[in-house]
C-alpha cells in the first residue's frame, strides 16, 4: 500500500469479544494513514456512532460464523465493510453481501486480515481522493463563475457548437431560463441572427478583435472575440457590452455637428454592418428630401441658417418616431436617410408615417408637399448601403407628363408619389 498519502482514514470496530476485537484494532493500527479507530462492543452504540461520524470502513467481528450482520449497516451503502468470522473456512458469504458486507475473512488468518484490510483502505483512499478532486473541482467553477459574473460584459465559452460556459449576464440578454449549458446554446443560437451567428462560428475563418453582434431583431452590440487554446481544442471567448448601440455611442467624429446624426460616410458603414449581419429577407429605407428651390442656395447666410434649422428639425422629429431602432444619416444639405430596422408590410406605411411624424416641421414650412420621400424596398444582398444612397439619390428614370384637364380636373400635383421597388 501506498504511503504517501496523506488524508487520514476513520475505522470502527465492532465486536462483542473484546479478545478478538483486541487483535482486530492492533492489526489495523499497524496500517498506515489510520488516524483514528473507534472501538464498541454494544449494538446501540454501534447505531449511533455511524449516524454521527462518517467512518471510513467499519470492521465486524462476528462471535459466531452464522450471525448475521447489524441491520443498521443497510443505512449505509457507500460504506466499506470488512466482515471478520471466527470460522477457519469463510463458506458461501452471499447471504453476508446481502446484510452489507464488502468482504469477509477468517480471524483464524492473520496474513489474509492484513491483505484484506489494505484492499480495503486502498478502496477508501481512492474514494477519498475523487471526493476531494469533486470538491476542488466544484470551487474552482465556483470561483470561475462568481469572476464570470463579476464583468460587466456578458460572457461565453463557445467550442463546437457548444456552449462551455457562460456568466449571468449573458442569461438576461438572450432572456436564457435554462438551467444547463444545452439550453443555453439553444437559446444563444435562437437570440443571434443566422449570418452573424455563421460569422461567428465559422470554422473556415473565424471571427476575431472588435465587431458587432447584431441578434434576430435587428439590435446591434458591442462585442470582442479572443481566440483560446484549451486542453479539449480550440475555443472563443465572447464579450458582449449588454447595452445595444445607439446614435450617443457614436464618435463625434462620425456624427454631423448640426443635426446629432450620422454622416454619411459614417452612415454607409453602419448601414452595411447591418445588411452584413440581418436575417430579414426585405427591407426598406427611406430618404427625406426638402424640396425648397429657395434654400437649395446656400449662398445667402439666411438660407445657409433656415437650412441648418429646418435639418435639426427634421432630424430630431425622425430620432424621436424612430427611437426604439433606426439608422439616420444626413447625406446631404436638407437630405436624410432613414433606415428603420423594424419591418413593414408596404413601404407606403413607411412613408406615411415619416409624413405624419414631420408635419409642418414644427411650423418652419407652409406647404408639406415640399418634403419629398422616396422609399426604396430590396433584399440586403441585392445593393451595398453606398449604392443604396446613390439609387435613392438618382432622379427617376421616367417621368410621366400629365396635361392639365380642367374637365377631368387632373393636374400634376394629383398625381400620387410611387415608391421604387428592386
């Protein structure tokens, strides 16, 4: 038997024959690593001794070879019994197995007690060592889970399709209610859309450094991907900032001074992280133009300061209709684009509500007809969001010359604005 080990073992002995239960404890406490050996002779004690202390092994002498064993010993199944028979001869010990015994052996036969005890302690000394690795092991993911939860970011462990670990915060964001890491890869892959996710996992090349996780809904996040080398094979570490991105978390270099939206450089970056990364088959986008042949010239500083006005209005009307998710960008003097990530069913609905939200722009013009909007409905891989922009920037490519008719009572200005498709 080994002896470098160094938790110590409990042993009871129980035995009426006080002669025999002597020469029991003696050669156990010749065994190393015993540290302690408690001795009784009466069945009571018996019960409660095991009831309070958790002993090791427990040795019982019977005092004749067709005694059975304590019954109290059933209440423990996980406890080593070594059963010693004054019989020279141990004949069929079935019976004995079946009331608790773990083994059974002649006191007649010192040698074969001695044999027995040390596989019985080797038996316990390898229990007490997985007990002991189960207890380290269970800290340390409790202490790696209390530093999990200590970040701020929602973090995951992701390897092969699997989910290895992740922190609290990473649970409220995908709103996770499971309680095992299955259920939470199911719902990781439920809550981010499938091209970001495919980004994210790929095996070819995957994603690494800053990026932005946008999930199902179109909501854009934060997020750093780091690389790990662990004993099972390569895994991420995803960190996610549990705040969606909004226009405050933007750079002022990346926001128009006036207006507090994106430029359009800025905007045409945004915008295509968001078609790169979206499950919706269609969207559309909206363009907002001032058509006031007047102010078109910022060559007077009157029209130059009405320009600017009427911009910050129409900007701040369209980001406070549009709060709960949107791009806006102002791609020129007295143009806005809008990309709402909600969907749709027309993109009249769209532009009707774009209408109602700017009215008179707060009183600053008298005709609304001057506010011309122009959507455009496609699929995010048919367009790159510049050739977006330029599309909705070109004038349209037929234009129908309606005579006025003062029968019918038809002019120009009844004819009511198309949307354009692709």
């Amino acid at each position: 038997m080994t002896t470098d080990w160094t938790a110590p073992l409990t042993c009871l002995i129980f035995g009426t024959n006080n002669t025999h239960v002597d020469g029991i404890a003696a050669l156990v406490g010749e065994c190393d690593n015993i540290s302690q050996i408690d001795e009784i002779s009466r069945l009571a004690s018996l019960r409660d001794n095991l009831s309070r202390y958790p002993y090791d092994f427990v040795v019982v002498m019977l005092e004749n070879a067709d005694d059975n064993l304590p019954a109290c010993l059933l209440r423990y199944p996980e406890l080593r019994v070594l059963v010693v028979t004054p019989a020279r001869k141990v004949g069929a010990i079935e019976t004995l197995l079946t009331q608790g015994a773990s083994d059974v052996v002649s006191a007649q036969r010192r040698g074969k007690c001695r044999h027995a005890l040390d596989r019985i302690i080797d038996e316990c000394r390898i229990r007490v060592e997985l007990r002991i690795a189960s207890r380290k092991l269970e800290s340390q993911n409790r202490l790696q889970k209390i530093l999990l939860d200590s970040r701020e970011e929602a973090v995951l462990l992701w390897q092969n399709g699997e989910m290895l670990e992740s922190n609290c915060h990473l649970d409220t964001l995908i709103e996770c209610h499971s309680q095992d890491n299955q259920g939470r890869s199911i719902e990781w892959k439920r809550w981010v859309s499938a091209p970001c996710y495919a980004e994210l996992h790929s095996n070819v090349k995957p994603l690494l450094g800053s990026t932005i996780i946008t999930n199902h809904r179109g909501v854009q996040y934060k997020a750093k991907i780091e690389r790990l080398h662990l004993e099972s094979g390569e895994a991420q570490l995803i960190r996610i900032t549990p705040h969606a991105i909004d226009h405050a978390s933007w750079n002022d270099k990346t926001l128009d001074t006036v207006t507090g939206v994106l430029l359009p450089d800025a905007f045409v970056n945004a915008m295509d992280c968001w078609l790169h990364s979206t499950d919706r088959t269609r969207y559309t986008v909206a363009q907002i133009r001032l058509n006031e042949p007047g102010l078109l010239s910022s060559e007077s500083r009157a029209n130059s300061t009405v320009q600017e006005l009427l911009s910050y209005r129409i900007a701040a009307l369209l980001e406070q209709e549009f709060k709960c998710g949107s791009l806006i960008g102002r791609t020129g003097a007295t143009t806005m684009t809008l990309l709402p990530f909600e969907s749709y069913k027309h993109s009249r609905d769209l532009a009707t509500r774009i209408r109602l939200c700017l009215g008179t722009v707060g009183d600053l013009i008298d005709d609304t007809t001057r506010i011309n909007i122009k959507t455009l409905t496609l699929s995010p891989h048919t367009l790159s969001a510049r050739e977006v922009v330029e599309r909705l920037n070109q004038p349209p490519l037929l234009t129908r010359r309606i005579l006025k008719t003062p029968e019918l009572g038809i002019t120009n200005d009844s004819v009511p604005v198309l949307s354009v498709r692709a």
